[in-house]
C-alpha cells in the first residue's frame, strides 16, 4: 500500500480518492474549497492538507483532477503547489482533461525536480468514477509508468500507456473528437423519428442491436427523448475539451469540421443558459424551431 495524495475533490476526484482509500491507500486530499476536503475525510479513512504541498508532502504518488490548464498550473507551481511538497522519487499523475501542450511543460518541470509525471485524463464520467470503472489514457516514462499503474487500478476499468508526455491527453482529444460528432448524428437520428411519428422506445430497442450502436445510444437515447439534461458531462467541459482539440489540430494539421461544427452548436447551447447541461442536449437546437 502506497501514501498518495488526491488534488481536486470534484465530481470526479472525490470518488476517485474515495476508491483509493478503500483500496487501503493511506491518502491525505486537498480541494481549494475546504468543505469538500472535509466532506471527504467525513466519509472515507484519511487526512486533508490545507494547501496542495502540504497534502503531497511525503506521498509516492499525487493524483490530481482539477479543471483546465492554468487551474493545473495553480496547484502544481508556487510554495504552496504540489511540487514544492514533493520528494524526488515521487510521481505526479494528473487526469485533469487538459492539453497536451501543458503536459509536457510539466513533464519538463518534473524532471528538473527528479519527479516523474504523468498525463492520464479520463473516460467513463460520473458513473464510472462512482463505480471505480474508469478509462484512463496515459502518457509518461514507461518506467514511472509502471510504479504508478497499480496504485491508481481502484478506479480503472482499463488503463493503457499511450507512449511520452502528451501522448494521454491526445488519446483523450480523439475520445471527445468521437463523441462530439457521434452525439448530433444521435440528435439528429432522434429528433427525425420523433418527427416522423416512431415509437422511439421501439426505435431504439431495434437500433441499439445493429451498426448504430453506441455508448452515447444507449445511455442517453431515453433521456433525450425526455427533454432531461441536468446531469451528465457539462456543456462548458465539452467547450474546453473541443477547443482543446481544435487548437492541436492547429499543430498537427488535422481537418476537424464536423467538431469545429458541433463546437458552435454547443455554444448556441450555452448562450440558452445549459452551461451545465449534459452534452446530449444538442438535440435541443434541432427541436425549438
Ligand atoms: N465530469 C465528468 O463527467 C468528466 C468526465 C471525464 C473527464 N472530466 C474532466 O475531469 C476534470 C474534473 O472534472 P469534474 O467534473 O470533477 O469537475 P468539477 O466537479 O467542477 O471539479 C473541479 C475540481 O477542480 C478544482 N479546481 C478548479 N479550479 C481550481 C484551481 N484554480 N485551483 C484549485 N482547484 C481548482 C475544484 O475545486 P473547488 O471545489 O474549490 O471548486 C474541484 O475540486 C475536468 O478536466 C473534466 O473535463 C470530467
């Protein structure tokens, strides 16, 4: 059993410092608004530090789960960032979904101190993080690879090394690349059998066994045809994740217009006020006309 710290108690770290404890980690947290830290130290065996060095102070492994890039920034650099606390030897692994840009400035950083670090954004949402069934793509030295690969296996259903610094977050652009395109085919499959007077619920059992099968199918099909979209994976994550992508295919020279399409539709989403709506909620332009 490892000492690991967890940075960010959000939707997704909670459950995943929670598994790690469970796991028999001896895990200390840190969240920036104290309440959460406290929250979980109520529920799960283990210590809160009051600023991200403190928490990471001694650990062989941080994990970490906060929102963007400069949000990673802010808890890694400075006297109070996780690195400061850091002894070498130890290992940084962020799954914030971020860009791959930031995961290599700092790998660069890391090495400088004698840490390892390692991008591994993940897959699975809320549920997955609940359950512990979460896929994670990560980038980093083989060797750091895997020391930290066992310790974070509480919350993984699948964890694959994807090759250097980046290399995680990258695989993790593909992944939203998919589903941005997938889920307005889905908005569109679905507002056109309303429209053409099916029984959706029947469209769906019949559909959901062929070649159109999907994840995003048969997770949000129903709640779709519902009009049902406080929950999920938020409007404004999916923005910051596309524009994520949109900026490295400036880099790699990949054509994305159906995502630079659906970027714009999520947009038109958030100016109806479903920021935080599911990403589903894309059918919602299709039907208010
Ligand atoms: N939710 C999903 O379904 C899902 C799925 C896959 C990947 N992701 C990715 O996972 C990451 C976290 O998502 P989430 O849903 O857990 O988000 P969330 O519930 O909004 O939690 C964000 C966490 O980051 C912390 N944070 C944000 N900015 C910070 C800063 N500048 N300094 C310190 N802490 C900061 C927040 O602290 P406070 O409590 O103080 O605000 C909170 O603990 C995001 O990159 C997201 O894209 C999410």
């Amino acid at each position: 059993m490892a000492k690991v710290a967890f940075l960010g108690l959000g939707v997704m770290g909670f459950p995943m410092a929670g598994h790690l404890a469970k796991a028999g980690h001896e895990v200390t947290v840190y969240n920036r608004t104290a309440k959460k830290s406290e929250d979980w130290t109520g529920k799960h065996k283990g210590k809160h530090g009051a600023t991200p060095a403190e928490a990471a102070k001694g650990a062989e492994i941080v994990c970490c789960c906060v929102g963007n890039d400069d949000d990673l920034r802010s808890v890694v650099y400075g006297d109070k960032g996780a690195f400061a606390g850091m002894g070498k030897g130890a290992i940084f692994v962020d799954h914030t979904t971020a860009s791959a840009t930031v995961a290599r400035e700092l790998d660069a950083a890391a090495k400088k101190l004698g840490i390892g670090f390692l991008d591994g954004p993940v897959s699975g949402g809320q549920a997955g993080a609940e359950n512990g069934q979460l896929t994670i793509m990560v980038g980093g030295d083989a060797a750091t690879y895997a020391k930290a690969e066992p310790v974070i296996k509480p919350y993984a259903k699948a964890i694959t090394h994807m090759g250097p610094a980046g290399n995680g977050q990258l695989t993790k652009m593909v992944n939203q690349i998919c589903i941005a395109g997938l889920v307005q085919g889905l908005s569109e499959a679905l507002n056109f059998a309303q429209r053409a007077g099916l029984d959706t619920d029947k469209v769906l059992a019949t559909i959901s066994k062929g070649a159109a099968q999907s994840w995003q199918m048969e997770n949000r099909w129903k709640t779709m045809a519902e009009g049902k979209f406080t929950f999920g994976f938020a409007v404004d994550w999916m923005r910051k994740d596309l524009g994520i992508c949109l900026a490295e295919s400036k880099n790699n020279k990949a054509r994305l217009p159906v995502t630079a399409l659906v970027d714009q539709f999520y947009a038109n989403i958030q100016n109806r006020g479903g920021s935080r709506w599911d990403t589903s909620s894309l059918i919602q332009l299709l039907q208010k006309d």
